[in-house]
C-alpha cells in the first residue's frame, strides 16, 4: 500500500514557536479571539460547493451543519501561511532549547505521572517511550500549548486560498470524518493555523489513518486533555514507518584523526564494522555496538559533534523532515532517559562566536541596563534589541548581531 502523506508537508508553527523560546512562557501565541473572520462572498461560495462534495462523500448533514456553522474566511491563518518564520539557529542553539532543563525536568516528570501509560504503549509498539515523551515535549510542550486555532475554519481557509488546496482540502475532510464518527466536537477541534491537533500535533488525515483509541472509549481522542490516544497515534505512525524496537536513533561518536569528511551523510550507510574498522570510536573510545547499518551524521561540519545515525533517526524523520529536529527530539529522549549532553565541541558560529560568547554577550548587555530577554545563549528578538540599543549608545552602526567584536567592545566598555 502506497503511505499516506506524511505528517508534514511543510512546517507547522507550534514546535517552531517552542524552538525560538517562545511556547514555553506562552508567548507569541494568539489569542482566541484574534482567529476572527470576515465577510467573503466569494468564500461562502467556494464553501457551499464544497459542503456539497462532503455530502456526496458520506458526510450526514448533521455534521455539515454543526461544522460548518458561523466558519467564514480568517485572514490570520493565511498571514501564517505566507509568513511562515524561519529561526536560524545553530544545532547548538537549537539543542539548548529542545533539551533545556526545564523541558527535561517536566518530560521525566510526565514519564513517572503517566508511567503506566507509557510502558504499555511501548510493549505494544515497541518504540521507546522516552522517545514518544520527547515528542509530547517538542510539539506541545507536554500539553499546554495544544493551539487554539478553530480548526474547521482554517482549514476551510487554506483549501479555499489554494497555494495548497489539495492537500488541505484533504485534511478537511478527514476532520469531517472525525466529527461524524464522533471522535471530538468542533468546540475541542482547535489546534494549530495549519490544522494540528492535540498533544502531539497530528494532522486529520494521518489521525484517521493511524489513529487509536488506546485508552478503550471508543474514539480516538487525540484532542482529549488525556495524552493517552494522542501518545499511542505516534507511536502507532512510527512504528508502521520502520520503528525498529531496540534500536537507538544515534550514538555519539569520536572520528579518528583525518577522517574523510566526504565519507559522512545521512545516506552514506555501512555497516557498524566498516566503520568500526576506519577508527570511529564511542564517546568511551570502544566500538559502537552492532545496531544495523549506520551512518555519520556532521550537522555542523567535520569541526561539530559527529553522531553514527540508525534505521530509526530515519523513521523520526518522517514525523518532520528536518534533521536538527530529529536530533532533537533524539537528544532530548536520550536526556530523559538519564543519558549525559551532547560532548562533542561546537565550532564557532558565522559570526565567531561559541554558545559561551553569545551567553557573554548577553550577561554584560544586562549588567550594562540593556534587556536581553535571558542569558541562554539564543539571540532572539530581545538581544537583537538590546544589542541594536547598545550600539546606538555607543555610537556604532547598528546590526543587531552579535559578534565577536560586539564582544571585545563590550568587555571593554560594557
């Protein structure tokens, strides 16, 4: 059977808002009533023939009606769709958000609250349950920012906007379905701009594909303040994509002296006795145990941390394509599990300066009576701000980036 689409055709705004710092103090999020819509006559038109196509594929008019009452065109939901934000961060950066003490302290204590849960999804799919509560983490944080776009509408909204009606236009349908098998209510229908649900941000089409109704209520309740479905709905989607039960998704490892950069990439596969064979070493200096094919992956060139990936960092993949978050939801999974930070060294970033510098950077910008939002190492909005303020003081052209002169300037002067 041919696989559905994957979970993402692009990517979708809660895990990136908790990746630039912002779900886990709830900024940056909209408020309710911000997903307001306005009149659009060619809209409701565009509406009503597609209410038509819905009932001509089975959906009851009851649930077309309740569905469908009072949605009309939300301008916001487009604004994202066109606005997406890119945050360029460093791997280094990015792993100090992903896996920061607070995600992890909350991530094992949700592993000893729902520990029954987690055991028994992980006897039955066989992926580990650290790996499903890194998930949890990354999209949600844990459940407390589970989206509150009405769901219904955007994606009304975007099939309609067509810059991808078909896959959309999909999407709504399979919530439809989920209404009319009565799985939720369009009030609990409420998730992300792009239509996301629930604890793990699943998309309608991949819950009615893989969804299960884990915990016996006779609806798969991916909505549900419960994690319970939601939890089992991604291990069930992982594992029909080649989870393999036991296998790590990647190992820290030490290249030998002069290793050939050109040997490394995540399609490069040998097995781990060729590897072992050119000198790749664990963190320990001792061979990598025999996991299945293998590659070396250098996210941050020859210079960076170096990580031997397995069959299932491929498999993490197809839940987001983007391999700095599969590295994280890796990392922060083998964090929770008691495992030790990444060791490797990180090269300097294009603006010279190490995550330390960048930290620096902004503990001398707060002592000076600049606000750089935290001391993280993560240059946001808040120290591009303070930085492009210090400037301005200090009389120098203003760019808002931190560098290693920045640095000097402010050791000297700051």
């Amino acid at each position: 059977m041919t696989p559905s689409p994957t979970r993402r055709a692009f990517s979708l705004g809660l895990a990136a808002l908790a990746l630039s710092g912002c779900v886990a103090g709830g900024a940056g999020l909209v408020a309710r009533g911000e997903w307001r819509s306005v009149a659009n006559a060619d809209f409701d038109r565009w509406l009503a023939g597609f209410r038509q196509r819905a009932r001509a594929d089975g959906i009851s008019e009851a649930t077309l009606v309740r569905a469908f009452r009072g949605v009309g065109y939300v301008p916001l939901v487009v604004e994202r769709d066109r606005n997406q934000a890119e945050f360029n961060r460093t791997m280094e950066d990015y792993l100090a958000i992903a896996a920061s003490d607070e995600r992890i302290a909350m991530g094992r204590a949700k592993l000893r609250q729902h520990r029954a849960v987690f055991d028994a999804i992980e006897a039955r799919f066989g992926v580990k349950k650290e790996v499903l509560c890194a998930v949890w983490g990354m999209e949600s944080f844990y459940g407390t920012q589970l989206g509150d776009a009405p769901v219904i509408a955007a994606l009304a909204t975007l099939t309609y906007d067509g810059r991808r009606g078909r896959f959309f236009g999909s999407q709504l349908m399979s919530a439809l379905r989920a209404l009319d098998r009565g799985d939720t209510t369009v009030a609990r229908m409420r998730g992300s701009w792009a239509g996301a649900v629930g604890h793990t941000q699943i998309m309608p089409e991949v819950l009615e594909e893989y969804g299960v109704d884990f915990d016996g209520d006779g609806r798969r309740g991916a909505w549900d303040a419960d994690p319970t479905d939601a939890l089992a709905t991604t291990a069930n989607y992982l594992a029909r994509h080649g989870w393999t039960r036991g296998q790590p998704w990647a190992v820290e490892v030490r290249l030998p002296d002069g290793f050939d950069e050109g040997l490394a990439g995540r399609r490069r596969t040998r097995s781990v006795a060729d590897w072992t064979g050119t000198g790749v070493r664990d963190m320990e200096g001792n061979p990598v145990p025999d996991h299945g094919a293998a590659a070396i992956l250098l996210q941050m060139g020859i210079h960076g941390p170096a990580l031997m990936i397995f069959g299932n960092f491929a498999t993490i993949r197809r839940y987001n394509p983007a391999n700095t978050y599969v590295i994280g939801i890796g990392h922060l999974s083998d964090r929770l599990a008691g495992g030790p930070p990444i060791r490797g060294s990180y090269p300097p970033d294009e603006n010279g300066l190490t995550r330390a510098g960048r930290i620096e950077v902004q503990e001398r910008l707060t002592a000076s009576g600049y606000d750089a939002g935290g001391t993280d190492g993560v240059i946001g909005p808040a120290s591009r701000a303070a930085i492009r303020a210090y400037e301005r003081a200090r009389g120098l052209p203003e760019s808002g980036i931190a560098t290693d002169d920045l640095l000097a300037h402010l050791r000297r002067n700051g």
